[in-house]
C-alpha cells in the first residue's frame, strides 16, 4: 500500500509544478531595451549596464549585460507589476548615469530608453539647488536640523568636481553652522561618500547632466538656544526654491526671503511651512527665531499621515516622509520630490 501512495503523492507533485510553472514563466514577459549615446561619438560599444530591481523600495535584484556595436542593450525575462520597479545605470568617466524608474506591466511590457552619456568638468558654474528643505525642530536640550538638497546640473557635462588639499576629488560643497555637532547621513558615514572640509561638508559623488538627478540628505545637532536665536546659511551655490518646516515650539520665525505658506501634520498644526526660491551663489539666508506663534487660521492647513511607516527612524527618514507626504498632498510651491536617485519615468537621460 505504500508504493502506490508514493507513487500517487509524486504524481500529484508533478501535476501541481506542471501548472505552476506555466503561471510562473507567464508573470516573467517582460523586457527593457535601451542604447547608450555619447554626446559627441555617439553609440557607445561594449559599455556595462546595470538594472537594478527594486520591489517597491526594497532592492532585491541587480544584473549587467554590456552593449553591443551600435550601443544596444536589452534586459529579458523581467517581473511585470507596478510595484516591480527597475533602473538602469551606466557609469562612464566615474560619472553615473540612470534611467530613472521603469515600470514593466501586462499593459506595457516593453520600456525602451536611451541613456545619453557626456564628458566631464570641474566647472560647477552649471550645478544648482533645484530645492532646499531644511527642518527645525526643538530636543529635550538641543536643536535639531534636517537638511534634503535636490540636485540639478543643468551643464552637457558631468560634473565631477576638483581636489582637496590632500587630494581627495570633493564634489558638491555645503557650508554647516559653526557648533554643528553630530552630522549624519541618509547613506553612509563621514568620511565614505561625504568628507569634512572647512566650514562644512562635500560630496564626492560626481553630478550628471540633468535636472533633479540626486539628492544630499543629512542632519546634524544644534546646542539648546536662547529664546531669539538667529541661524544663517550661505549657499554655494544657486537655490531655484526653498522651504522651511519649523516644528510648532513657540517660535515665530522671520526671514526677508520666506513667506509663511501652510500650517502641516496630523492635525493641521504639528509643523510650520515657510517658503522660498531664487536665492543666488553667495547669498546668506538668515533665518531669525523669536518667540511668538503664528496665527493658523488663515493658512492653507495640509493634513499628513498621521503614522509614519515603522522603517522610518531616523531624522533623514522624517525627512524623507515629510518632504513625500507635502508631494501626496499636492502642494503647489512643493510640487515634485524625488526620492530616488532620478525622477519617475521612462525619459531619456539628459535631455
């Protein structure tokens, strides 16, 4: 009795992966195909491409494939979903560039884009904050800052910066408060992709052409302040907007170059939202904290989630979900927040 009840248990198996795995190949039909051009030699042989898969925003997947004589490429067998998200990169004279995400479904299971590839410079008369966020928020007995810089390189060159006197290539610089204590970043530590310079910190990640194509995130420590206090920015370089979210702690604050735009958070009121923009290289912002409060009633009140994701800990992360949830809300001076590396589509690199 046991040998035909193996042999009928097999059988069943057999049946059950047979099914299976028609519904498996099926879900995997999907491809991006794409050609890598110079901008002054054009298609661009035997250059290693790399797709990365992210389902949502968890990478789980990364292959590379090279393109052939005319700068062609292809990546077969992809999941389709609109959670399945992918980016293709391609780094070229240690400058990175990416597709942005591409989103393969039964609807649209092919994505062709072309990723436009240029030569460098160390000029950085082209680089510019396409938006600053800064949050202020008070500490049992301290102050802390958030900072998000939206970067853009509007040059046909990827920047990839200039040496420090002791030979580190620093890229994009960012001046930080004299009693700045404690800086720590979205990725990694100081001293990896950031490094210390005087009066502030540098990126050593090179900048591609484009709009938007990275950002800094990062925060650091204040000491406790008196009741007026008074922080000052000097920015490197241009800041096309700017917005400043002042935690509801009894503070009113006054700058020349902001305007009070909307009370935010749960209950319309946690955060203070201050905006701003064509701030020029140079330029000092300074940002004068007195006490007082501002009167609501009249601002535009926007409603944000009232829990935060449990993964989001850190103040980059707040950072990130504050800045993601003025896009869910649709506010009109904070219109596009890209949270990945390049915003969502399937536009070419570079244009």
């Amino acid at each position: 009795m046991t040998f035909p009840r193996t042999i009928l248990i097999l059988a069943l198996c057999i049946l059950l992966l047979s099914l299976a795995a028609p519904a498996a190949l099926a879900q995997k039909i999907g491809s991006i195909e794409g050609q890598v051009l110079h901008a002054e030699d054009g298609p661009m042989a035997g250059i290693p491409v790399r797709l990365e898969h992210f389902d949502g925003m968890t990478l789980v997947d990364s292959s590379t494939t090279e393109t052939d004589g005319e700068g062609q490429f292809a990546f077969t067998d992809l999941l389709l979903g609109e959670d399945q998200i992918y980016i293709a990169r391609v780094v070229y004279d240690d400058v990175e560039y990416s597709s942005g995400m591409l989103v393969v479904t039964d609807i649209d299971p092919a994505q062709t884009v072309t990723l436009n590839i240029a030569g460098t410079t160390e000029d950085d008369s082209f680089i510019v904050l396409e938006r600053v966020h800064l949050i202020v928020q008070p500490l049992a007995d301290a102050v802390q800052i958030g900072e998000m810089l939206i970067l853009s390189n509007y040059g046909d060159a990827g920047y990839v910066g200039s040496s420090l006197p002791d030979g580190t290539v620093a890229t994009i610089r960012v001046q930080l408060p004299p009693d700045a204590e404690q800086v720590s970043f979205e990725s990694g530590e100081l001293g990896e992709r950031f490094v210390e310079i005087e009066g502030g910190i540098a990126d050593t990640r090179s900048v591609p052409p484009g709009r938007s194509v990275d950002q800094i995130v990062f925060s650091y420590i204040l000491p406790a302040q008196t009741d007026s206090w008074t922080l000052e920015y000097e920015f490197e370089y241009p800041v096309n907007a700017l917005n400043v979210l002042v935690a509801r702690a009894g503070w009113e604050l006054v700058s020349d170059d902001l305007v009070f735009e909307s009370a935010m958070g749960s209950d319309a009121s946690n955060f203070l939202n201050y905006t701003g923009g064509d701030i020029a290289a140079g330029e000092t912002l300074i940002l004068q904290f007195r006490p007082g409060d501002v009167d609501v009633s009249t601002a535009r009140s926007v409603e944000m989630p009232a829990e935060m994701p449990a993964p989001i800990k850190s103040v980059q992360g707040v950072l990130l979900w504050i800045a993601l949830g003025l896009a869910l809300a649709l506010l009109v001076a904070l219109a596009s927040y890209p949270i990945w590396r390049k915003e969502t589509s399937s536009e070419t690199v570079g244009e």
